[in-house]
C-alpha cells in the first residue's frame, strides 16, 4: 500500500467515526428539550457542513496524482485538523 492509499484509508475511517458520532448527536437532540434541540440543530448543521468539508479534502486527495499528493497533503491536513477541533468541541457541549 502507497503512502497516498494509507493516509486515504486514515482519513476515511475518521470520517466514518465523525459520521456516527453525528448520528448520536442527532439521536441526543430528538431527546432534549426545545430550548436544547434548537442549540443542537444549530451545532449539527455546523458539523454537517464541516464533514462535508472533509468529503471534498478527501476526494480532491485521490484525484491528486501521485507526484503531486504530497504538496496538497500539507493543506489537507491543516484543513483535517479544523475540522477535527470542531467536532471534539461539539462532543464535548453535548455531553
């Protein structure tokens, strides 16, 4: 496996893993109060556009080409951890 295959594979299990936990987040707003559901709906859509922030980085890495990849892995990864500091921030306000 490719250095590009592994670091695709690593960033799609951490998408996975933000795709569940979204649909917990999703589950504890159905079960909160007005007041709450209202904050959730407002993190979720925030969450929701940052994962699909993170589809794209995804899909623009695999179509980079194998020469390339490594220049736009740098920006990929700072563009990763945004994204991974708002849903660790998110979590944690809803637990």
């Amino acid at each position: 496996m490719s250095s590009k295959e592994a670091y695709e594979k690593k960033y799609r299990a951490q998408l996975d893993e933000w795709q569940a936990e979204l649909k917990k987040l999703e589950a504890k707003a159905r079960q909160s109060s007005a007041d709450a559901q209202i904050e959730y709906e407002k993190r979720l859509e925030e969450l929701k556009s940052k994962q699909k922030e993170a589809e794209k980085k995804l899909r623009e890495l695999k179509n980079a080409g194998e020469d390339s990849w490594r220049d736009f892995k740098k920006d990929a990864d700072a563009a990763w951890e945004d994204i991974e500091v708002a849903f660790k921030s998110a979590i944690a306000r809803f637990r």
